[in-house]
C-alpha cells in the first residue's frame, strides 16, 4: 500500500482544511485549491492523486469551494508583502497606524484578523497560502510593494480581497487609497512657496505608492523650475537612519528642501539635521507624508501630507464585507491635504 493510501490511523489528524489535504500531499495549498477546482495548469497525475487522497480521507471536492462561498469563518486575513523592502518591520509607523484602525473595524463587525507579514521570494504562494487554505473568509493586503502582476492575477479569480495602495487606470484589483501623485505635488508647492530652491525627495521610488508621489513632486519642480533629485533611502530600521544621514552629509549644503516619502523618514531627518545643528526651516525645510499622530510631536512639529488612514480602514473594511457578499466594487481613491506645521 502507497503511502497516499494509507488509512488515517488514530492520532492522525483528519483532514479538514485545504492545508491539512496540501501537507498530506506534500504540495502547496495553491496547488490543493487548484487541482480541486479540476483546473488544468496542475499536471494530470498530480490532479488526480490529490483528488484521490480527497475522496480516500473524506474531503468532499466540493469543501473548498463551500468554506469559501457559504462557510463563515469569521476571520479577514492581512497581508502585507515586502518586496521591495524585505527588512521593512511591520512595528512601522504607517502599518501600525492602520492596522490599529483596521482591528478596530473588524471587531466591530464581529471578524478576527490573521495577520501575515510576507517576503514574496520567500514565499511564491503567499497569495494561495491565503485563499486556499479556507481559514479566511476574505484579504486586505497593506501596499502592492512590487507585487502588483501577482495581485492582478488574482483578482480575475478572487473577489474577497481589497488592497491598499495606488490606484492606476484599467487596473483589476479594488484598492482604497491616497492620490499620492496629489500628495507629491502638494509637498512641492509647499516647499517652494516657503523658500525652498533646490529638493531632495528620500525615498525608495520602486514602490508605486513612493514613485507616484516623486513623479507629483517632480511635475511641480519642473514647471517651476526648481532643480529635484530622488535620493533612494529605504524604510527598515537599520538602512533609514544611514541613509539619511549619508544623504544629508553629501548634500546638505547643496540642498534647502526636502521631501520625505514617508512620516518616518521625515522624522529621521529632523534627527539628523538637529545633529548636526542644521535649523529648521530655516536652513533646509522639511516635509512627510502620512500625517501620524507622531508628526505633530516632533521638533519643531512636522509638516506633512495628511492622508486619511482611518477613513481608509474603514472603506477597506466595508468594500470587503460588500465584494464577501457578492458585489463587484469600484475602487476609492481618497484626497490629500496638507498640514503645515513648523519645519516648512
């Protein structure tokens, strides 16, 4: 007897969950779902012997698409996948920002949330990891990171997922979030009508969300024409604070404005600039982008682009409840604006 015909002694655990039919198979859940599904891109050998070992320990081949479609589970899965930034720390201020706002959501609405920080080449099935495994009944994902091919993807198959980030034309996945090319020239106009006349954007620009606010910034800049340059500086703990400071040690004399992609980037920078008795505004202004509740605590207070996080959580919330339900919903974009406080 092969060992996919063996009966389940006692003290095995049954087989209840698409994951618990992946780990007997040694495949991943992905190819569980899809071989399930009768779907072809899974071999016909591989197909049938999972279907095989479903119907040997009691899996009904209709069970994955019941948990998905009439089970509640009661749970929302977020993902927040990481590659662009594989050392960024969900303990960021943004993420954690959000995802406040987003347990609080969905404890109102009766849900848990299972959590998942991913690093995509780690992990190339982090998205069937999620939706095979019927432990979930829908997906927030926090960014697209440089995974945006893979999330479209899904989208044409999977309905519960709502994800975060920039919206661009004729894309398939719902996504709630800032206009950050919006975002980006706002900060520019600001820092040139307070004197700025040569900016610095710090930041990673690979991410859509940061490139979208450089290419706003950068339109701005050029009609005005006020000289601007990205200056990559990444978001993990240890890569921020180096780069700033290597930044600003190269090009602090050069430079008397800076546009900082992020909250947490800006506040490193006021860091740095005040040790190096740098003064601001007076010498190099400074602008973030997020608007934390940090923002306004720092010396002097940060100016920054205000994007509505919590209105954001909530409209991520309930266009998952809508699209669990059924529904095809639009995305939402939602405006900037801009806070001015002391360093600009």
């Amino acid at each position: 007897m092969s060992g996919d015909e063996k009966s389940v002694r006692p003290g095995i655990a049954p087989v209840r969950t698409i994951t618990d039919l992946a780990l007997l198979a040694g495949v991943s859940p992905g190819t569980v779902s899809r071989a399930l599904a009768g779907k072809s891109l899974v071999n016909a050998k591989t197909r049938e012997r999972i279907q095989k070992l479903a119907r040997k320990h009691g899996f009904q081949l209709n069970q994955m698409a019941s948990n998905l479609r009439r089970q509640r589970t009661g749970v929302v899965g977020v993902a927040i996948p990481l590659g662009h930034d594989r050392r960024q720390q969900i303990s960021d201020g943004f993420f954690m920002t959000l995802l406040g706002y987003l347990a609080d959501e969905l404890t109102e609405r009766g849900y848990d949330l299972m959590l998942r920080r991913v690093i995509p080449d780690q992990d190339g099935d982090w998205l069937d990891r999620f939706i095979g495994s019927g432990m979930t009944d829908g997906l927030i994902i926090i960014g697209q990171s440089d995974q945006f091919d893979r999330i479209e993807d899904v989208a044409d198959g999977y309905l519960p997922m709502v994800v975060w980030g920039n919206h661009q034309e004729g894309q398939r996945h719902c996504v709630v979030g800032t206009n950050n090319r919006l975002g980006g020239k706002l900060a520019a106009e600001r820092l040139i009508a307070a004197g700025a006349t040569n900016i610095a954007f710090l930041g990673d620009t690979d991410p859509i969300e940061f490139a979208a606010r450089f290419a706003g910034a950068q339109e701005v800049a050029s009609k005005m024409n006020v000289p601007i340059a990205a200056l990559s500086t990444h978001l993990s703990p240890d890569r921020t604070a180096r780069e700033v400071s290597a930044h600003i040690a190269r090009f602090g004399g050069r430079i008397d404005g800076i546009f900082a992609a992020s909250d947490m980037i800006g506040i490193a920078c006021l860091k740095e600039l005040r040790d190096r008795a740098i003064s601001v505004p007076g010498q190099i202004r400074v602008i973030g982008f997020d608007d934390l509740p940090i923002a306004e605590q720092t010396v002097p207070p940060l100016t920054t682009i205000h994007q509505d996080i919590s209105a954001g959580a909530r409209a991520l919330v309930d266009l998952l409840m809508r699209r669990m339900a059924g529904e095809d919903t639009e995305s939402l974009v939602l405006p900037p604006h801009l806070i001015v406080r002391g360093t600009a």
